[in-house]
C-alpha cells in the first residue's frame, strides 16, 4: 500500500524539442515556480517523449536538453527545493510504462485527442508508432511512479492526467486487495475514536448506498486530518470507502495555470516550436521588439486612420496576458477609433515582454558558461527522483506477485 503522502508530492515534464518559450513559462513554469516552496517536487526533461515525434533525428535532444534545464533555473526554478532529472536517467518510469501497458485497453489510448488529432494530420502510417499511441501511457507512468497527487501541466494535458487516473483506478482494483482487508480497515477505523468512527461509517452507508459524493469528499478530508494515523491505515481506511481494495497507485490530479486561453504565437496560432512563432524565454530584447513589429495585425486596419477591431488581432491576444484591464480597454478603444497605429500597440507589448524577460535573462547569464554545475544539479536530482520511483515499483512489484521473495 501506499507509503509516501501523495498530497505533498508534485511531479511535471517538459519534452526537449526546442526552446523554452513564454507560452511555456505562463502555462507552465510559473506555477513549477509557485509549488516548488509548498511540495516535494520532481521536475524532468521528458527525453522519451520528445522521440515519438522526433525520433529520425535525435541529434539535438542533447543540447536541447541543457538549454531547457538553464531555461528552468533562469525562470526561477530552484534546484534547492525541487529535484530536476532527466527521464531516461529513471529506468524505474520505464519499468512501470511496460507493466502499467499490460492491463491498458489500446481503446483507452486510441481516443486520446492527442493522437486521433496527430493521425489526422499524418496519414503516413509509418510515423504513427507503437510509442505515439502509448505516449500517454508514459506520461502516466511518469506521474505514477511518483505516487504524485498534482501536476501542474498546460490545459492540453489534461486529458492525459485523466488517462493516469483511470490507470491507478484499474491498477488498485486489480492488484490492491489485500487479506483481511476489511478487518484491517476496520481495524484503522476504531483507531479513530468513537465519536470520528461512527461518522466516518456514516459517511460511507452514505456513499455506497446512494452515492453520496459530498459524503465521500467529507469522510476523506476526515481521514486525510488525521495527524497520528500511519500512512498505510489512512489509506485502508481510503480505500475502504470506496471498496474493497488499498490505494497502491494515488489517483493525481493537473494543475491548470490562470492562462485562460493558449498562449498565442507570433502568427496567432497557439504558440509552439513545431509553428516556429515562439517568442523564446530568454529572447534578447532587440529580437522580441522585431518579432513583434512585424506582426500580423487586423487586416482590414491598412492605413492609420482605418478603424480596427482587436479580436481579429494576434496583437490583442499578447495584451491580454501581458496588459492589465485599464491598459486593455485603452488599447481597445485606440484600436477602434483609430486614434493610434499599431506600432504603438505594438510597442506596449514588446515593452511588457523585454521587462518580465529582463531577470529571467540575468539569471540564466550565471548558468550558461557553467555546464559543470548544470550537471551536477541533475546528478543531485536524478538520485532523489530514483529513491522514490524505486520505492514505489518495490510496491508495485510486490502488489503484482512480482517480488520473488
Ligand atoms: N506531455 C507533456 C507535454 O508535452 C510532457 C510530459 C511528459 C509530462 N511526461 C509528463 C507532463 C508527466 C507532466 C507529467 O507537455
Ligand atoms: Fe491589433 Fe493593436 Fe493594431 Fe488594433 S491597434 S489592430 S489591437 S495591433
């Protein structure tokens, strides 16, 4: 059964396939930034799942790679407080992917949106690999091995945090009874006290003869409070609520960022390097100035005194995130009455861009002649992230009749 507090622990990646941009730092990283203080985190370069698309052509993973660990620290990332690694270094995640893909439906991957959408767009049967279907599978056996309980991803991850849920559900109910379950949890619930036992049965009569979920939620958060418990009653005493098994594999949950849309990229599509119209994070400031004048704007704004309409402009997208509403409704209004050009509004934005990049540019400056301590912060990590991932498939082997003892 379980023995690591899965509420405390954070685990996300990020895939090497180029650099690090601000639709990455606004959907992602900042909130790596934000955890890193208040959980355990594990934070890696996803190596693997940068092959399953880009597989013929490996060569740059490498510099890719320490390119995107600077990025992290320049963004604020602290080494001191979260365990950086990289995901081939953890042959334990491999572990558990092949294990985790014997008892996967292949339904359960074919209706991801990620891959109907990719073999959608390729009909060359010879690019749609045995490891793009299992892709979320990994991903899964990336958060699982981790016993993690929150992942802070992009809003298109979703969907794969999901898959992972439903796998550690598949997994607990196969391999996680235990003997005398039920006197053990009955057991843990007498630990309870008299008063907290009574009520926590109630809660259960209540969940499991009508499905009460507000029931279920109240008789968790009694159980999670409780300080002097063991780890292990607390979750036969979880697991108990809902059934007849132990939580093995905790069921993780995302964490979406604030961004409301998808970070837009320089031509207006969803920013990402596959589209090359990124806006890099550490960027030099004459570059992003650039990138942004040559925008495209409202097309039916040609002359200054042509009136335009702001959601019909990649610009506004930028103001959006980077504007506060003042700002906004000024640009609005300026965009509509013509009363300024888009160079102007342009400028805004640039401006907003270079000052946010200005520290993270400063501090990925110390990281990037120094390789030497690039490596050892992932040797640091990797040990960290390998303790725990060993652990955990210590757990699984043992639920699966693997252990040979
Ligand atoms: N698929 C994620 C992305 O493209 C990267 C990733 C791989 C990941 N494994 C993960 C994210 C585990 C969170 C947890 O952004
Ligand atoms: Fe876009 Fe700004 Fe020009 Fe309006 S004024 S079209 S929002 S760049």
């Amino acid at each position: 059964m379980s023995s690591v507090d899965s509420q405390r622990r954070v685990v996300s990646g990020m895939r090497p396939t180029g650099s690090v941009h601000i639709g990455h730092y606004h959907g992602v990283l900042k909130n790596w930034v934000k955890l890193q203080h208040e959980y355990e985190c594990f934070f890696f370069v996803a190596d693997w799942h940068a092959l399953t698309t880009g597989f013929e052509n490996t060569e740059n993973i490498n510099n890719h790679t320490w390119d995107m660990v600077i990025d992290w620290l320049a963004a604020g990332v602290n080494p001191g407080s979260a365990n950086l690694f990289i995901q081939s270094r953890v042959p334990e995640q491999a572990e558990l992917h092949l294990l985790l893909s014997m008892i996967t439906p292949i339904s359960w991957l074919e209706r991801s949106p990620a891959f109907k959408e990719f073999t959608e767009h390729n009909s060359d049967r010879e690019r749609t690999t045995y490891g793009m279907l299992g892709y979320p599978l990994l991903q899964s056996a990336d958060v699982l091995a981790y016993r993690a309980g929150l992942v802070p991803v992009g809003a298109d991850q979703a969907p794969h945090i999901e898959l992972a849920r439903e796998i550690a559900r598949r997994f607990n109910h196969m391999y996680g009874s235990e003997l005398d379950f039920e006197a053990n949890a009955e057991a843990a619930a007498r630990k309870l006290g008299k008063k907290a036992s009574k009520l926590y049965h109630q809660l259960r009569f209540a969940y499991n003869s009508h499905g009460d979920l507000d029931a279920l939620q109240t008789a968790q958060a009694l159980v999670r409070e409780q300080s002097k418990m063991t780890l292990g009653d607390k979750e036969r005493l979880l697991g108990y609520l809902e059934g007849d098994s132990v939580t093995i594999l905790p069921e993780p949950q995302a964490v979406l960022s604030g961004l409301a849309s998808r970070m837009p990229g320089l031509d207006g599509r969803k920013m990402s390097n596959t589209y090359q119209n990124i806006i890099p994070l550490r960027a030099e400031p004459g570059y992003v100035e650039k990138q942004i004048r040559v925008m495209p704007t409202d097309p039916s704004r040609i002359r200054l005194q042509d009136p335009g309409e702001p959601e019909r402009c990649p610009v506004w997208q930028f103001h959006q995130i980077y504007s506060n509403a003042e700002e906004q409704s000024n640009v609005a209004q300026n965009c509509r009455n013509a009363s300024w050009g888009c160079l102007e509004c342009k400028q805004r934005v640039s401006d907003a861009i270079i000052a946010e990049q200005a520290p993270i540019r400063e501090r990925g400056k110390q990281y990037e002649d120094d390789l030497d301590i690039i490596h050892s912060i992932i040797a640091d990590g990797t040990e960290k992230a390998r303790d725990a991932a060993r652990a955990t498939l210590e757990e699984v082997r043992d639920a699966m009749r693997l252990a040979y003892r």
